[in-house]
C-alpha cells in the first residue's frame, strides 16, 4: 500500500541566515566601535573589502544587512556620531553573525497546496512543504520548500536556494484586547494592576499604547510591589509572544526562514501542523499550530498566512488548549471550530470552540489500544476530509520509544465517532534510515489528498525528511 517517492529532504550546513550579535553587557558595544574609529581609514576600508569578499557572496545585499546592523547599535553612540561609509558598514558588521539553522536536522513536515497555483498543468498541483529545521544550539526554526506533484502522483521539488533570510518584526502589531486580557487572567494575573493598564486600552491596540499604559501605571505607584512588577513585566512578555513578521516579497520560498522571535519562543518553534482552511465567510487562509519553546516551558500557539510572506502568531487560550500536538479541522464542524488534541499526554481529544483563539472543551475520542502505542498516541497532522469520513493519521510510541505512523477514520459530522483504525502500523523506521537525531523515529506534521494519492512527507529519525504516497481508496477500505 506505501510507495516511496524517492525524495529526501536533507539538512545543509551550508545554508546560513544572519542574526544579531549584542552583547549581554551592551556597555561592550561603546569599546568595539572605539576599537573600529580608532583604525585608520585605510585600515578600516582593508578590513571591511575582508568581510565583504568572505561573506557577501552568501546573503541578498550584503550592505544593506550591515547598515541596518549599523543602525541598530548607533543608540549606543554619542550624539552626532558621523563615521564614514566604510566604518559604518564594519561596525555593523561587528555585530551580526551568521547562524547555521539547518544543519542539524529538517524534518517534521507538513504539506499544503500552495496559494499561488499559476502556470500549473491541469490535473497538477503547486506544493508547500513546511520543515522543523535544527541547527546550531539546537534551536528549532521553520523552514519551507515547494514543488509540484502531477496528475499521475509523481513529485518533483524546486531547487533549494542558495541563500536564506529571516522575516522581519512587523512594528506596531495590532492585539485583540479580548484574546489578550483572556489570556492575562488565564496566567493569573487578574489583578488590579492588569486591570489598571489594560482598561484604558482600545478594543484593538498596540504595543506603543501598551508600553505607555504599563509606563503610566509604573510611575503612579512607585516604588512598585513585588506583584506589580512581576505583572507589568508578564504583562509585556504576553505582547511579546504575540506579534506578526514578514519577509520581503521577493524571497524565494525556500529562502525563508522562521527564527523565533518572541521570549516564549527563544529555545525554538517545534512541529507546526499546517491546514488550508475554508471559512464559513468564504474567507480561505492557512493556519498552522505549533509550539513555542523558551527552554523551559512549552506555549501551544498558533499562526496564520494567507500568502506565505507575512504571519501572524498568537497565542491558544483557555484550559483545553495545553501539551503538545494540537491539529485544526480544515473547516467548522456543525458551524464551530474543531480542533485534535492530546490534552494528557496519552491519548487524542476532540476540542470544539466558537473563538479559534480560546479551548474549554475536550473529550477524549482514541485511546492507546496496540502494542505499538501503548506509550502515547498523538495526531499525524490535521484531519482530511474524504466521502467517507475524516482521515485522521496518527502516531504512536512503542517499546524503546519506537514512532509509528497510523491512521484513524472518524466520522464527518460527529468526529467523536471512530469508524476505524489501522491495526498495524502505515509507516514504520527501517534499518537504513533508523539513526537519526533522535532514533528508531518516523513522524509527520501533516498530509494531504491529491487525486486517488495521500501524499504523507515524514521524518526520519528526526533528521531527513522523505514521502510516502499511499491509494487513498485502499487506506480508506481498511478503515471502513
């Protein structure tokens, strides 16, 4: 029933992104620009046609990730700093540094029809391949591919670009004073400082406005409790995981890169489950759960595109949305949204919810019942409507904590109603793909339906990522 595609997707040290480079003792950053103005101008111009001949050749212009670079450092300078052209460029260039984000793994994937289905052959289709891509510090980031698969099932992926780059903080996002201060009482933290700051807000502001509310209310009650500050600072960390990036227009696909952004994120984003949603509206746009990581503790979050260039991340509120693994229904369910879960950490949920941001409901639906998931069960990806019923693929932890892939049938309006399982596992690690980042591991975020095909991207061992194509008809006969 499984056919191999014959693709792997592998990582590549060789592909980089630049980030910042800020001291944590910023009062360093005065004595390297010293150290910079106090070379001579030859010498700086020597200097600069170095890192230009070393590093230009692997970023889109160059000059300009240094100038920016320049910009962000010139606080730190005294007022009417002037340098010339070519300081200005090595000072930047002091404090940046290039990040290898693939090179230890990508894997993880999700797939979608990509929204720009232009110049097509009829009966083919344009895809996206959304990654978890890991690298150096062990930072998960996102990463994408495109290809076409035609109308016989056969797939070919775009060349990678040489190049990569990182989205851009949209200034000034616009928060949803509902969903935010939900969430503020959500993590405890209503109170009469959070009413305070949040009241005089409108029903949708900005950062700016939050900032001078939070300032305001600091300088009215000075000194501050402990309480209080811990509130004004949860208060702000809250906007922080919340935010929208873009890249520029231009990129290429594979060229962009997700890098985490927000406090709740700095250890990685981990594992988004991308679906293209159909809204009752008529509104369509891609979502894509994930997980936020800062190291310690883990945020169920969720992002949306209509485009691929610009997201929005938020937050997932209320007591059902917790753990890992959540997995949205491509369309409302009897007019709510409808989402897959593992709330215990064992077993899936279904979830339902008139506010695609807040979770209160969740029943257990699927149970661990073979050997191989008797560990935990967990989705696969997002469920997929068909004629007879939602295909919902699965994992399952075994013995030694071998990952399966399986699958589930679950009926198309009560979702709660398992019409069938799979026995034995879909897909399985084999003895030449079994080592791995982490071994003895097969997994996937997310497939789709093409034609008669089920097109499965998954990983292998954490590490590379392959794709299985499997007759829907025949998976569907052995859940019915």
């Amino acid at each position: 029933m499984i056919k191999d595609a014959g693709i792997v997707i592998a990582p590549d040290n060789g592909r980089v992104i630049i980030r910042p480079y800020i001291p944590a003792d910023q009062s360093r950053i005065s004595g390297i620009v010293a150290r910079v103005m106090a070379l001579s101008e030859s010498a700086a111009e020597k200097e600069l046609k170095k890192v230009m001949q070393n590093f230009s050749g692997r970023h889109h212009d160059f000059e300009a990730v240094l100038e920016r670079q320049f910009e962000v450092v010139r606080a730190y300078m005294p007022p009417g700093f002037v340098p010339s052209k070519a300081r200005k460029f090595l000072i930047g260039g002091y404090f940046i540094g290039e990040r290898s984000y693939e090179s230890t793994a990508l894997f993880n994937p999700s797939i979608v029809a990509h929204p720009d289905q232009s110049g097509v052959s009829r009966g083919s289709l344009r895809i996206i391949i959304s990654l978890r891509a890991t690298g150096e510090g062990h930072i998960s980031a996102l990463a994408f591919r495109s290809g076409v698969v035609d109308r016989y099932g056969s797939i070919s992926l775009d060349t990678a670009s040489r190049f990569a780059c990182t989205a851009e903080p949209k200034p000034n996002t616009l928060y949803d004073k509902t969903c935010f201060t939900g969430k503020l009482y959500e993590m405890g933290l209503e109170n009469n400082c959070s009413k305070q700051i949040t009241e005089p807000l409108p029903v949708e502001f900005t950062m700016d406005e939050l900032q001078n509310e939070v300032n305001t209310y600091i300088a009215g009650h000075s000194p501050l409790t402990p309480p209080d500050r811990l509130t004004c600072e949860k208060v702000l960390w809250l906007a922080r995981c919340n935010y929208e990036a873009a890249f520029d227009p231009g990129s290429a696909l594979s060229e962009r890169v997700l890098f985490p952004f927000s406090p709740s994120e700095q250890n990685g984003m981990e594992d988004a489950r991308f679906v293209f949603f159909k809204g009752d509206d008529g509104i369509e746009k891609y979502y894509a759960t994930y997980t936020a990581y800062d190291g310690r503790v883990i945020l169920p979050q969720i992002m949306e595109t209509e485009d691929f260039v610009h997201f929005k991340m938020i937050t997932l509120n209320g007591p059902a949305a917790v753990n890992k693994g959540m997995a949205l229904f491509p369309r409302k369910v009897n007019g709510r949204y409808a989402m897959i879960s593992r709330n215990d950490n064992e077993r899936l949920f279904l979830m339902y919810s008139d506010n695609i941001h807040f979770w209160h409901e969740a029943v257990p639906i699927i149970d661990p019942l073979y050997s191989w998931e008797f560990v935990q069960i967990g989705n696969c990806g997002s469920p997929i409507e068909t004629e007879r019923g939602w295909l919902l693929l699965t994992h399952g932890v075994g013995p030694l904590r071998q990952y399966s892939i399986g699958a589930a049938l679950l009926d198309r309006d009560d979702p709660s109603h398992v019409l069938g399982r799979l026995a034995e596992p879909l897909i399985c690690w084999e003895d030449k793909s079994r080592s791995g980042y982490v071994p003895n591991v097969v997994y996937s975020c997310g497939a789709m339906v093409h034609g008669d095909m089920l097109i499965i991207p998954y990983a292998l061992s954490d590490q590379q990522t392959a794709i299985a194509l499997v007759s829907l008809r025949e998976i569907l006969d052995k859940l019915s």
